[in-house]
C-alpha cells in the first residue's frame, strides 16, 4: 500500500495530492524590479507534483530585500509577474504559497534605497554574509528599529499577503527563521532592546505575534503558515535558551491558528544535531495545526516521522532543487540526482530547470 506521505491531504481548505512540500529556496534569479523571472514559471511547474510548492522568500518592501535578485511582492509589476508562475503551477495540477520575507539586519548597504543602513531590533551586527553577485560579502552594520516603525513593518508584511492572494497564490508562509527579522526579534543573541519588543520572552516573541495575526486577519488562518527555526547560530542569531522561547511562540500561535508550522529541526542545511538541545516533540505538542518538518531529511526518515506521529507534513529543500520529480522518486524508491552547488545562487537555466525528470 502507498505510504500515508504520498497520499492526499487537506491544508485548510486545500486537498493536496501528498504531504511532501518543497522548501522554500531562494535562487536569486529575479529580473529587472526584482520581479519573478519567466523560467521561475517553468521551475517550479516542474516541481508541481509536491503537495504545496513553498515559493522563495520574497521581500516585502525594498527595506526587506538581503541579497541580490531576489523575487519582492511589494509592487504591481511583482504581483504580475508573480501570477505567470501561479498560473503555470495550478495548470500544472499543484499548490502554491509564498514565503513572506523581511531580512532584517541580514543585507548591505548597496542592496538598499539611497544606500540605507539595514534594519535591525539593535544595532548589532549580524556575523554572517550575504550574496552579491560576484560572490558572498559581509553583511552591512544595521541601525536599530524605532519602536514607532514597527507598526509599518507588522504592515509590509499585511499588505505582501494580500499581494500573494492578488498574484494567485494559494497563502502565505511568514519567514520567521534563519536569523531574519522576525527570528533576530526573538533571540538574545540579536536583540538588546529595553522596551516592549526586547527582553523578556513574551516581549521577543511580540513581534512574530502581531505579523502572524495580521496576516491571519487580512487573508484567513487557512491561508497562513510560519517558519521557525529554533536551534542556531544561523546567520549569526542564536539564543541562550530556544526551549522556553520557542514554547512560548508555539503557545501564541496556537491561539492565533495559523493553519501550519514549518519547523527547521535542526541548524538548517547543516545537521538535526543541536547545542543547546531543542526538544522538538515538545514544541509540537503545544500546537494542534499542521506541523510540517524540514531539515537533512530523506525519504525513509520523512516516512518514519509520520509513522511515529512527529511530523503531519514534510518539506525538502535541496532534494527539489536537483529532482523536479522528487515525490515519484521517493515514492518508487528511485535513485535522485546529485545537487549541483555551483548553480545555486544566480544565472539562468542551468542548474535550475535542465535536472531531468524521470522519462
Ligand atoms: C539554495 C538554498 C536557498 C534557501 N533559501 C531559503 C529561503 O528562501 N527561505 C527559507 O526559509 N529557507 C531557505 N533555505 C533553507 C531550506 O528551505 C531548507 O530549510 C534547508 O535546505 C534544509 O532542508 P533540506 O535538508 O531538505 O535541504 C535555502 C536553502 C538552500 C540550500
């Protein structure tokens, strides 16, 4: 019989033909405007057997924006050109959410309107790199945020997830990870601040409350899914104790209701191993949504975390980059293709839509 992670599934209102999600991957091949390229249409209609496509972080405002050529979803030529790739994915018999991006103190300086300093909780600086074109460099030293601009943050990312809607996406997926914005709100390792969004837990954790139910409000629960990644460093954004804060974050999005959590189980891309040890099954139990799954996972590891009842969904990043096919391999146990690490970031076709399918 097919295992349970190749069969349907309902996100919300969505039948979903399995519980394999594709990660969201940037690739940072926008076009002029830092609008959706046209082979982004082909790549990820190729990809259209995986139950939900989680589309690349995509800036929110330009202040948003980390790295060169990345898709926004804060203009009207990115929401259209964004509703090509929507369109070829539901032709295509797949589903498709955005993720929601602001990168925080993770960008430079040549990156950003009038050469603008990064935004930050605190003006620390992030030890990390970001991707310039020519190769990775030093992100930039940010500023801190004015408590008074926050409100206009919690509202980019409002308005990125009714532009999601407008461009024909299925929802949305808050960028809560990886050491961006959100994620540097919630670790002590990045925030220093004294008031309301600084300190404490519940004061940490304010700021991925108020974008999750904004968002919720603005498109519906069902539309809405936040990625978390608790253990680190990643991009150089760490906390002393994710335990009791990431437990606190589940609780408030448990009374939020935002239809899934994306959880990055480990230091992503790296290992499942963390230090200090985040006691996952522990997180979930907090949250009664969906709890997808993500990180150095295969496919015998992606079954067994549904068999044992940690995970209800399981997303893939790089086995999708190097597999438009990756459900019917894993399904039939066939061998994958090998990732190609230098196509990763920037360029055109190669590496990007020529990995072959099966015959
Ligand atoms: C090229 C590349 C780009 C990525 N871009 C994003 C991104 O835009 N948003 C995000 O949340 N994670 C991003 N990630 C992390 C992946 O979504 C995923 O968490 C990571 O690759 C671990 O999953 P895997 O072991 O299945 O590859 C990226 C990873 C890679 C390799």
């Amino acid at each position: 019989m097919t295992h349970p992670l190749f069969q349907k599934f309902r996100l919300g209102q969505l039948e979903l033909a399995n519980r394999v999600a594709m990660a969201p991957l940037t690739r940072n091949r926008a076009a002029a405007g830092n609008r959706a390229a046209s082979l982004t249409a082909e790549y990820y209609a190729q990809r259209a057997s995986a139950g939900l496509i989680v589309a690349e972080g995509s800036q929110v405002s330009p202040m948003g924006q980390g790295y060169l050529a990345t898709p926004g979803i804060h203009s009207p030529e990115q929401v259209a050109a964004w509703k090509v790739v929507t369109d070829s994915v539901h032709e295509a018999g797949g589903h498709i959410f955005l993720q929601l991006w602001h990168v925080g103190r993770v960008s430079h300086v040549s990156l950003l309107p009038g050469g603008a300093a990064p935004l930050a909780p605190s003006a620390v600086t992030a030890n990390t790199k970001t991707y310039l074109g020519q190769g990775f460099e030093p992100v930039s030293a940010p500023r801190a945020l004015e408590v008074s601009e926050i409100p206009g943050i919690i509202d980019d990312f409002r308005r990125g997830a009714a532009n999601a809607l407008a461009a024909g996406f299925d929802g949305v997926e808050i960028h809560a990870a990886n050491g961006y914005l959100i994620d540097q709100f919630m670790k002590d390792g990045a925030n220093m601040r004294t008031d309301s969004y600084g300190g404490s837990i519940d004061n940490r954790t304010r700021l991925l409350a108020e974008v999750a139910a904004a968002a919720c409000a603005e498109i519906g629960r069902d539309r809405v899914g936040v990625r978390l990644s608790p253990a680190g460093p990643i991009n150089g954004c760490a906390d002393s104790a994710p335990q009791a804060l990431f437990e606190l974050a589940m609780d408030k999005l448990e009374a939020i209701g935002p239809v899934y959590v994306h959880m990055i189980e480990g230091i992503t891309g790296q290992t499942r191993d963390t230090n200090p040890v985040v006691d996952f099954a522990a997180l979930r139990k907090r949250y009664s949504g969906v709890y997808m799954a993500n990180n150095c996972l295969d496919g015998a590891a992606a079954q067994a975390a549904l068999d044992d009842g940690r995970a209800d969904m399981v997303s893939f990043g790089r086995a999708f980059i190097a597999n438009p096919d990756l459900v019917r391999r894993l399904r039939d146990g066939e061998p994958l293709n090998q990732l190609d690490r230098a196509t990763l970031y920037g360029g055109g076709a190669q590496g990007y839509t020529d990995y072959p399918a099966l015959p």
